[in-house]
C-alpha cells in the first residue's frame, strides 16, 4: 500500500481539530461513519457509540478485527470558582504541566462553546512569589475564561455548569521536513491510518482472505474503549495505536512500533512474530519495544474475557499525552504493515 499523504495528513487535520474528550466523542464518531458512507462501507454503532466496519473477506469463519481510537485527553468542569474561573478534573491521565497555557474550549450542555486559557491561579509573576515552584495541580490549575465574568454567577449565566467538557486546543502542524506535530496524535493518527487503508482496500478492490472488522473506539483513554461487540468468529485482534518513545525505547518517530509487552503484560507471542515477519519480508522499517506504562484497546478485551490473540503496533509518538510529534515516515511505515497484515493469510 502506498499512502496518500496529503489525505492522510488532510484527514489528520480534521480528526484532531474535531473536539473529543472521552465521554464527548458524537461530533468525531459522527465524522468517521460520515467518512465510511462515502465509502460505501457497511458499519454499524455500539450503544457505547463506538463505530466497527466491516469488510467480507474469502474466509468468513475466522474474523480479524483492528481497532485505532478517536477518544483523547481532555477535563470536565469540577467547579465554578467564587471569582468566575474553573476547577477542573481530569479526563484521561496526563500531567497539568502538560496543557498549562494552552487554550481550550468549554462545551456547555446548551452546545455553546466557551473560549479559555488553562493557567496556574499563581501565573502573575509580579504578584506570587511562588509562581515558578507552585505545584501544577488540581488546586492550583483553573481557566480563566475570553468572558467579562467576575463571579461564578457571571460564569453560569454563560450556561457554564460542572460537568461540561473541556478540550484542548490541538495546535496541528505538518512541517515541510515531515514532521506532524500536535496533541490527540494519540490516538488520530492511528484512526485515520485504518480509515485510509479501508479506503485504500475498497479502491482496489482487494479481497482480503479473511472478514475483517476495523473498530473505532471512543472510550480507550478511560480503560474500555474495545472491550465489547467483538465478533465471536474473531480470532486476532489488533490494536493499532502509538508507539511510546522516550529513555530506554527502541521506538522512534521514523519506523512502525510493535508492542511485545506493556503494563498489562505480554502480548501474544507467535502473532508479534507474525508481525516483526512480515516487516521483515516486505522491508518495512519497525522497532519491537516494551511500554511500561501503558495499556489498550487489545489488553482490555483481553481483560474483558475474549478467547483472542492479541497484538499492537503503530506510529512512534513523541512526548506522548503532552505536545505529541510524529513523522510522515512513521505513518507510511505503519501504512505498510497494516496493509501487509489485513492481505496475508492468519497464521496457523
């Protein structure tokens, strides 16, 4: 498969623009069915409002299935302050060092959105002593919003309530020596990789030798985004999602990363050498890597119950849950696997 990059970047773009905190994923799922109707692809949504396509393959007893995530990092309102400004909670695990400064957008229950700044209470250097040593916190970490408010009934009076959703500003960019940086790479750039090999597939025309369903999840930075309506003809399950780069990681942001164990433990052996094999016979630029701190889509079904052989891989991605970086070869190299994998034969 040779990827369209500019598509594929063009695609990027507007996944990661499109808002979606786990828990505030319609407007992105909304996105994917409407990329797999003009494909003419069959699909079919969860009551968790995941998204699972599917392409008849020769063999229609034993299914594959791979699945990407849209779901990202985000916050909810946890409190209105007295002077107008808002606590947050988390959504998903990151640190507040992470999105400080960055702006965001509040999406009240209404469905008016809400500019903002997340900030430190102690920003103003003339004012705080402290401000460079404070902890980023949940105490100290709030946002202070583009509207003249200065109470917290000035802010309700917005529609503000807790429980909104608060997302973060992505600051997409795909620089002219390849790199694409931005936040929710994590996991959109896997997304729109399985979107484009569907494209690809339904163009060609291909007959894959066995059905295979590509399932986009919504729920995976909580914990269970693929743990459920899994097909029980499916024999391999792949999650295709970052590679961790960082001290002590063979992953870069150049090559395809394939997971051999992360924090849920190994993943299944003889379908990781599948893997490293056909990179191996298709020259396909990889790295095998362990994720200490790390879990996915693959390990929850896992963990769910299914009688699965699970495996991951995908683009490296720099400083992940923070301003995440990736390269164009990354992609083209996870481009190539994916579609080596969905065409070869399942293992025995």
């Amino acid at each position: 498969m040779i990827l369209n990059e500019q598509r594929t970047i063009d695609l990027l773009k507007k996944l990661v623009e499109t808002p979606s905190p786990s828990g505030y994923t319609e407007k992105v799922m909304a996105l994917i069915t409407q990329q797999l109707d003009d494909m003419g692809i069959a699909h079919k949504k969860t009551n968790k409002g995941a998204v699972i396509a599917t392409i008849e393959g020769a063999d229609t007893t034993r299914h594959r299935l791979l699945t990407a995530h849209t779901d990202t990092l985000g916050a909810m309102v946890k409190e209105i302050k007295s002077d107008g400004r808002l606590k947050l909670a988390m959504v998903g695990g990151f640190n507040w060092n992470a999105v400080e400064g960055e702006y965001c957008l509040i999406h009240t229950a209404s469905g008016k959105e809400v500019r903002g700044t997340i900030l430190m209470h102690q920003t103003t250097v003339h004012v705080y002593k402290n401000a460079g040593t404070a902890e980023r916190s949940v105490d100290n970490i709030e946002v202070r919003l583009d509207e003249k408010v200065t109470d917290a009934a000035g802010t309700r009076g917005l529609g503000i309530e807790v429980g909104d959703f608060v997302s973060f500003d992505p600051r997409f960019e795909a620089t002219a020596s390849g790199f694409i940086k931005s936040r929710h790479l994590d996991d959109k750039a896997s997304t729109a990789l399985l979107l484009e090999l569907v494209r690809s597939l339904k163009e060609q025309g291909t007959v894959l030798p066995h059905t295979t369903h590509f399932y986009v999840s919504n729920n995976e930075e909580i914990g269970y985004g693929g743990n459920s309506n899994i097909p029980e003809e499916t024999v391999e399950y792949i999650a295709v999602d970052m590679g961790a780069i960082g001290d002590g990681q063979t992953s870069d942001e150049y090559t395809v990363s394939i997971c051999a164990k992360d924090s849920s433990g190994p993943y299944h052996y003889a379908l990781t050498q599948h893997l490293t094999g056909l990179c191996k016979e298709g020259n396909i630029p990889f790295k095998l890597d362990i994720y200490p701190y790390y879990g996915s889509d693959a390990s929850a079904a896992i963990r769910a119950g299914f009688d699965v052989k699970h495996a991951l891989f995908g683009p490296g991605i720099e400083s992940s849950h923070a301003l995440e970086r990736t390269h164009i070869d990354s992609l083209k190299a996870t481009a190539r696997l994916l579609h080596a994998y969905v065409t070869s034969p399942m293992m025995d």
